[in-house]
C-alpha cells in the first residue's frame, strides 16, 4: 500500500500547501500522487498547475 502523506487532508489544505512550496520538485510530485486520489475538478485543475511547473 502506498503512503499518502496528505491524507486525509482536503483541497483546500492542498492548495494552501503547494505555494510556499511550489519550488520544491520532490514535494510536488508528492503532491500531484496526492491530487491522483482525488475526483474534483479542482483537484484535475491544480494538478494541471503542477505539472505546468514541474
């Protein structure tokens, strides 16, 4: 089973989490196996942002 480290926190908190961070690669390929989990376009959305920045 894999590791969710952001688990079970909302998008909310995710989207709060990535611009203090959005320099940090490791964390946001973290981040975007996290935004995987979840069916929101607001998760596609940010997820999309991510990858824009990776």
């Amino acid at each position: 089973m894999t590791k969710r480290p952001f688990f079970p926190k909302g998008i909310e908190e995710l989207e709060a989490l990535f611009n203090p961070k959005r320099d940090d690669t490791g964390f946001l390929q973290t981040l975007i196996a996290e935004l995987s989990e979840h069916s929101t376009q607001r998760a596609h959305d940010l997820t999309g942002k991510l990858i824009e920045i990776i």
